[in-house]
C-alpha cells in the first residue's frame, strides 16, 4: 500500500514515497540507488520488479531510517513529469451524452455527432500532450486564445511495465495505481476545430493536471473490483461544489482501456491513461445540474477531491499574451448550458445513484 510521488529537493525533482501517513522519503535512497530518480517514471522503468522492491524495504522499516520530511513542508510536482503518452478515453455514459440527453441524431448543443454503438463497443480515445503537465498546486495558465475554459474531472491510470496487445484480463498487473486526471479543455477552440472532423487537439492541448500522488491499486481494497473504480468525486471552485458523484458506473473497466491503448502497439512505464470524464465532472454538466457553474477565469481555485486518493489544487492564471495577438481563435462564443428542470436532475440523479448506497 503506496503513495508515490514527485517533489522538489533544492533545484531538482526527486521521487518519493508518503510513510505514515503525513512524511515524505526520498525513494533513491529508500532502495539505496546511487543515480537519484527523478520522478516516478524513473521507478517504475528499473528493473527486478520495482515496486515489489520498494514495498519490501518500507516492511522491513527502512523508511524510518531514512531522512523524512512531513508532507506538508514539502512542494509536489506531477508523479510523472513527462509522460511517453497520454491518452485519454470515454468511460462515463453521463458525460458522453450530457445528462442522457443527447438527442436521436445523436448530437446534442451543437457539440457534433456521436455514434452510440460505437461508443458502447469501443474503448473510444485520443492523444493529449505530454508536454504540459501540472502537478498539484501549480499554476494552469488561460490559454490567450479561448474564452470558454473548462475543467474535466477523471481518474488517472499509471502504466507500470512494458506491454504490447495487453487482455483486459492480465491488465491488472500493468496498472502501477491511480491518480487524479484534470482533462483541461477549452470548448470554443474545441467545437471549432472538431467541425473539421479531426480532434479534440487545440482544445485540449495546452494544459492536463495530474496528481496529488499515484495511490497503489492495494490501497482501495473492495473499492476495485472487476477493473472498475468505485469513488466518490468533488470538484470545487473557489470552495463552492460545482461536481458530487461517483465513479462506480464506468462503461469501459480500465482494463479494457489498457487492452485497446496496447492493441497492436504498446505501453511503457509512465503512460497517462485517463478514464475520461465523471458524469458531472465539467462547468457545463454542472450548470445544467443547477449548480451555479460557469466558464472558468483567471484567479478561479479548481480543487478536485477524489475518494481514496486526495485533492488535486491548481490556480487559472492570466494569459501570457493577449487574444488579438493569437492567429487561430473560433470565431464564437460558446453559451454555457442551461439548467435542467427539477425533475429532469431528480431522474438523472436517481439513475445515476450507486446502488451499494441505497
């Protein structure tokens, strides 16, 4: 049972490990390495079966040993800071068709067509940037060029060992643990350029948030079962609730995603896989919720509190440049949703109830 993390010793990145609960230990010594590991990409690509090792030298105390720093005094960075990939599915009935509401030409407020059978049979993705990754706490910058910014609230998934047509039923043993995944997306740019039948690409490109740590499969106990991940999600904005629900009614197990991400290719220690989005888990799912969601802006707070695993916390900052200088912007203005009468949340709600709740 672990907490693997990255944080900041001096000027470099180091990869630790949480030990009772509240202290940070450098994991390079922990396994007495002589070249320090960066971040937990680094763990995870030594060989002999890494985290087996790092589990057995925490059991025979050596982390008690070891220098310790409460978590508190210590600044975090993303547990990857560079991923090999990121990719990013569709597991979430809710989200893909907005409150059950998309329509029987399968759009829905002016987002483009989905095929639900396609939907239902595929493990559905697309590639996001390993580039810009945040980790908790740090500073997400407004992207200049939209004006309709949006977070996504999911799971994250870390690939712990090389694998290539992975089944669904060994992907168990490829999953390193679970952290939360914050898909930032930028719905103008989005729509924009979807209409041109490739994409999401701009609309997502600039910024994906993960952490606060990757939490070890162990440590959820009944709570994973059958691939599924069965959690309650929050997400708060300037401390108001915009999100509650939970992450019990995936359509796609993580272990599908890991046999389709590897169908004919390949995934490698410190790949990203996200589980796409919670029911809920945006400003507009919110909003028609009759949530007081709106489209985020500079100064905005984003928490995202997963069950399990812990707060993920980023600041929107201002731009680095203003709009008219960017060439490529949609030429509208996205409105944000709509909410749903009383009645309409009510049965959304009771469909979407986990039923070990009631």
């Amino acid at each position: 049972m672990m907490k693997l993390l990255a944080y900041r010793s001096g000027d470099a990145t180091r990869c630790g490990v949480l030990v009772e609960g509240d202290f940070v230990v450098d994991v390079t010594g922990l396994l007495g390495l002589e070249v320090p590991l960066r971040d937990v990409q680094d763990l995870l690509e030594l060989p002999d079966r890494p985290l087996d090792r790092l589990r057995d030298a925490i059991a025979t105390g050596l982390g008690k040993s070891q220098s310790r720093r409460p978590i508190a005094d210590v600044k975090l960075g993303p547990p990857v800071m560079q991923p090999p990939t990121v990719r990013d599915f569709a597991a979430f009935e809710e989200h893909i068709t907005q409150q059950f509401t998309r329509g029987e030409d399968g759009t829905i407020d002016g987002f483009g067509y989905l095929d639900m059978e396609v939907w239902n049979r595929l493990p559905v993705f697309y590639f996001s940037n390993p580039l810009m990754i945040a980790g908790h706490d740090q500073d997400v910058v407004h992207p200049a060029a939209t004006r309709n910014m949006d977070y996504e609230c999911e799971i994250g998934v870390v690939i712990a060992k090389e694998g290539k047509d992975v089944l669904e039923a060994d992907a168990d043993e490829y999953i390193a643990g679970f952290t939360i995944f914050n898909d930032w997306s930028f719905r103008d740019l989005q729509v924009d350029e979807m209409g041109g039948t490739l994409g999401p690409v701009k609309g997502k490109d600039a910024a994906t948030s993960i952490g606060p740590w990757i939490v070890t499969p162990d440590e959820f106990g009944d709570a994973y079962r059958d691939g599924v991940l069965s959690l309650r999600a929050q997400v708060r904005v300037n401390g108001e609730t915009w999100t509650d629900r939970n992450t019990w009614n995936m359509v796609h197990t993580f272990g599908a995603m890991i046999e389709r991400a590897s169908q004919d290719s390949r995934v490698v220690p410190g790949d990203v896989i996200g589980s796409g989005t919670i029911g809920m888990g945006t400003t507009m799912e919110a909003a028609r919720l009759g949530r007081p969601a709106r489209w985020l802006r500079p100064g905005d707070v984003v928490e995202m509190e997963i069950e399990g695993i812990g707060v993920l916390r980023n600041r929107v900052v201002e731009p680095t440049r203003l709009r008219d200088a960017v060439r490529y912007v949609a030429p509208f203005e996205l409105p944000m949703a709509s909410p749903m009468s009383a009645d309409q949340i009510a049965a959304v709600d009771a469909r979407v109830r986990n039923p070990a709740t009631v």
